[in-house]
C-alpha cells in the first residue's frame, strides 16, 4: 500500500509554481505511505555532453566537494557540485557510463563513514540531462521541506510514499528508482519475475543497488531505450514480461508515462485540463489543482499505456 503522484504542466507559465502544486500532492498521499518518500523533479537541463548526477550519503558532513575534486582529476573534466541535505546535485561533461562505474568501484575507505555503527556509501540515485531524485525516511510532508522543493520551477514531477510492508524502511529501498537516461519510475504492486529479470539485466552490464523489486523494473525499461527501442515500446514490451500486478507513474525527460497490469487491481485515477495533466492514486490528490472542479478525470484501463510529453 503507497501512494504514487505525477504531474506534467503542459502551460509553460505555470512552471515557476511546479514545486507549490506539487506539494499537497504527494503529502495528500502521507496515509498512504507514512514511512519513507521520494520525489523526481525536471528542471534545469544542462548543455550537450553534460551529465546531471543525483547522489546521496547519510553522514551531512560528508565532503561532496572532495568527491568533485576527485573525479575531476581522475577524469581530467568539469565537474560542479551542488549540495541539497543529504543529496548532491553533481554535472559533469565526463562520459555517463564511466562515472558511474567509478562510483561503483570506488574501494571506498575514504568515501565511507559510520553512522549509528552501520557503514554507509554513496548511492546512486539518478542521472540524465534534466532529473533530479530526492528520496528519504520520514514523512512525506517532512521530506518534501527537507529538500526545500517547495519553491522549485520545472516542467514535472513524479512522488512517492512508501508503507514498507515487506522490507526495511530505509532510503535506499524508497521510490522513485531510476538508472539513468533520465527515467525514474514509481510503483504501487508487485512484480513476481523480479529476480529473474535481475539475472538477466545484469548479464547485460546492468548493476544493482537495492533489492527493491522497482529498481528492476526501472533499469529494465533504461535498458529497452538505450537498446533503441521508443518509450511506448518498452512499455508494450513490459506489459508482456513484467508479470506482477502494478500501477507504474513513469518519468522521462520529455512527460510522463502511466501503465497498469492486464488485472490493474491497483488504484489510479488520471485527470486532465488544458493547463496540467496529473496521476494518482486516488483523486484527493489532484482535487488541489487548480482547475481540478472542470478537469477530464478516468480511471486508466488495463494494459493501456498514456503518455504526455513534448513530443
């Protein structure tokens, strides 16, 4: 039991307040998920080459600039580094795939600290041109003013609260889960397959960091665009080989995405004016918009994909 929550502004004038309308959103959602939450903003992307890297560390005293400091001299590249609570926004013009197996293989003594006795790393949380991940325990509300989103401009944003009813309730395992190409994605379900997807996803190079069965949902839908195929796609294909029952919230660089499983037990509701177009997982979160008393609101069907986007 979660709460998932999309928003795609298609007026542009309306994009300075994409951090305000988003807010009741995902709090509206907190009995929902009281444990952990999560959000995707796209905003600000940068210049051709470049990488937009989301990071995060539990130790608030953990040197973000001697990591920027460092992958610029292994790398001889830009690199700036901004930090946001226990998050780092980090750009720079070194080559995607290489950063990250930096990262990954770091040995780590001097990047690692302890916190309450348990050591704790560096975590990739996402990449792209224009994504941004913040995740973290606690409340929704809590959350949201902790990474100070409530004033911030873009185009959309996808959230998550989280009930951990089958895990630990930690960051790491909170939504949204992305592995790069500027996806993220968000779910409420289960996936059954999961683990034999994972075998097989990692037989083509892609790495792990959580045992959330989400994270295998998303890196397998990286995996579909990077091997070329459309977003629609991927999607298409999921639905054949991602058995489980679910509602994904899907965000991409251009919009959003929503799909459900053949059965689509799980709730959604989407509604749609001439300004925004918005998901969740029951209307009271998108009764706050503005306009919502004369929006097109339905029930997305089974096995339908709806996508929103610039193009």
């Amino acid at each position: 039991m979660c709460g998932i929550v999309g928003l795609y502004l298609k007026n542009s004038e309306l994009q300075t307040q994409l951090g305000k309308l988003f807010q009741p959103m995902l709090v509206e959602m907190s009995s929902r998920g009281p444990d952990s939450a999560g959000v995707a903003i796209y905003r600000n992307p940068v210049k051709a080459g470049q990488t937009k890297f989301s990071l995060a560390h539990s130790d608030l005293e953990f040197s973000w600039k001697k990591l920027g400091t460092d992958l610029a001299s292994s790398f001889q590249c830009d690199v700036s580094v901004q930090t946001v609570d226990t998050h780092c926004i980090l750009v720079t013009d070194a080559e995607e795939n290489a950063v990250v197996n930096w990262l990954k293989e770091l040995l780590s003594e001097q990047y690692v600290t302890a916190v309450a006795d348990i050591p704790s790393k560096i975590r990739i949380v996402g990449s792209g041109r224009s994504i941004e991940i913040f995740k973290e325990v606690g409340s929704p509300e809590r959350v949201y003013e902790q990474f100070e989103l409530g004033q911030s401009a873009g185009t959309h944003m996808i959230g998550h609260t989280r009930m951990a009813t089958e895990s630990a309730v930690t960051t790491a395992g909170s939504h949204p889960f992305a592995t790069g190409a500027d996806l993220c994605l968000v779910h409420n379900g289960s996936l059954s397959n999961h683990n034999i997807l994972r075998r097989n996803l990692e037989r083509e190079g892609i790495r792990f960091q959580t045992e959330n069965d989400t994270e295998v949902a998303g890196a397998y839908l990286t995996w579909k665009l990077r091997s070329g195929a459309t977003l629609r796609q991927a999607l298409e294909d999921g639905i054949r080989e991602l058995d489980g029952f679910y509602t994904f919230c899907i965000g991409t660089k251009d919009g959003f995405a929503v799909v459900r499983d053949p059965i689509a037990c799980k709730h959604a509701v989407l509604a749609e004016t001439g300004d925004w177009v918005a998901m969740a997982t029951e209307f009271r979160a998108i009764a706050h918009l503005p306009g919502s008393e004369s929006a097109k609101i339905w029930e997305p069907e089974p096995s339908m994909i709806y996508i929103w986007g610039k193009d």
